[in-house]
C-alpha cells in the first residue's frame, strides 16, 4: 500500500512539474478590447496559428461590447484578468472612434483611461510589454465628422492616433487598419467586414489575427496550418498581408526589440 501510495505522489510531483515548466515556457497574452477583438474569436485564431507554427502560447481576452478605453478602465474585469497572470504582452483595443474625438477630450478622457490599465498592468508585472491593436475605418467612413467621412480619412485619422500615442508612451502599434486598407486596395473583392461594414468578417479577423503573430514573434504568419473555417489558399493570402504590414515596417510602429525570445 506505500509503495502504491508512493507512486501516486511521484506521479503527481511529476504532473506537476511538467505543467509547471511548460507554463514557464509559454507566451502569455492578454487581449482587452470590445467586439473588435471577440468577434469570430480572434484570439483564439491567433492561439491555433501560433500552435500550428510551433508556438507555446497561453492566450486569454477580456472584453466588452462597444467599450472605449473609459469604460474598459472602470470595470473590475479587466483588473481581475490583469492580476490573473504574470502576462509577456497585454493587447489594449479602444474602440475606433476613441481617437476621433477632439483632442481635448483625448487627453482628458481617454488617455487617462488608459494610463489607468497601464499603471495596472506595471504593478503586476513591471516588463509587460504593451500593444496597441490599430483598427480600422469603417467601409463608409463616420459621416458626423467632415475629417473622418470616407473610409480613408477615418482609416488614416485612427493611424496618425495611435502612432501618436505609441510613441508618446513607447508602446508598439500592431497595424491592423492598414493592413486592411491594403488588402482593400490590392483585392477589393475580398470583404473584410460584416453588413453592417465596421466590424470584421471571419477574413478581417483572421487577417488580425496574423498581424499580432508577426509583431508578437517577429517572423510571418504565413505557413500556419491553421484556417478555421476558411481554405488554405485565402489564408495564404491574409498571412501574406497581415505579416508584409508588420513585419516591414516594425520600427515606424514601435515593435523593434519587443518580439517575444
């Protein structure tokens, strides 16, 4: 009865360490953000594509429909899943018209909330390193501002934001609303959205999807055996563009020297 007593305990040390050392070597990713993020679960299409490249990868979200960065900033959610994990990359997505408003309201409102998920993140692990996920005009533009009432002014406006900001905190920008405007320009038949032509298609997340891989592990989506309810030539095509829009331009968008080892 020791001897089998014995075993069950070895067992479990060894259970246990194992679960213990391949934590150690994951990636741990948080995502907080709203339905631009959750829509046909793009977190989780970034978790099979890093798996299918070889990837350890823990990846959690936290997220709330049409949150902006104020709301997001006063729900006790998101500090609860801050706090969950020593986290490698937390993912902050405001919603696409936080950066339309004017630039009084930014930097009284919005900022501020932000820096408030940011002293959060700092206090439960100094090194995480922040990302900003650029979204995207919507298909028409926002008609209530004259500056952002085509889909390329409001694509644009969203960029020269979160640039801004990226480089006024030091946080990478994974661009995300330009590799949409390319793949709009290169093959306008392949529709990154919904009907109601702001959020994204399964094509437009899977197309988010590669562009976190390729700024997260500096290296291109493409070749990932990954595509969900898509075929493997059209997610060729979206690795192809998600990773060209990163990873050749990583120094205009902060990522240089914040690729996961």
């Amino acid at each position: 009865m020791r001897k089998f007593l014995l075993l069950i305990d070895i067992a479990f040390l060894l259970i246990v360490g194992y679960q213990l050392y391949s934590k150690k070597d994951q990636t741990k990713i948080l995502f907080i953000g709203n339905s631009y993020t959750y829509r046909n679960e793009m977190p989780d299409i970034f978790e099979h594509i890093a798996i299918s490249k070889g990837k350890q990868v823990y990846v959690q979200s936290e997220t709330k429909g049409k949150a902006t960065l104020l709301v997001q900033s006063e729900r006790d959610e998101v500090y609860n899943a801050i706090n969950h994990e020593d986290w490698d990359y937390v993912i902050i997505q405001g919603s696409s018209r936080d950066f339309l408003q004017p630039n009084l309201y930014i930097r009284d409102t919005t900022l501020p909330a932000m820096e408030k998920m940011v002293r959060a993140i700092r206090r439960n692990k100094a090194d995480t390193k922040i990302l900003l996920y650029m979204t995207w005009g919507y298909r028409n533009g926002y008609v209530p501002f004259p500056e952002t009432d085509t889909y390329d002014k409001m694509t644009l406006k969203i960029r020269d934001q979160y640039l801004k900001i990226g480089k006024q905190y030091n946080f990478g920008v994974v661009p995300v609303g330009m590799a949409f405007r390319d793949s709009r320009s290169r093959r306008p038949d392949e529709n990154m959205y919904v009907k109601d032509g702001a959020h994204p298609s399964l094509k437009g997340s899977y197309l988010a999807a590669c562009c976190f891989y390729a700024a997260i592990f500096n290296e291109s989506a493409v070749g990932a055996t990954y595509y969900g309810k898509l075929g493997p030539k059209i997610c060729y095509y979206l690795q192809s563009v998600g990773s060209r829009n990163v990873l050749y331009q990583r120094n205009k968008y902060g990522l240089i020297g914040l690729e996961s080892n």
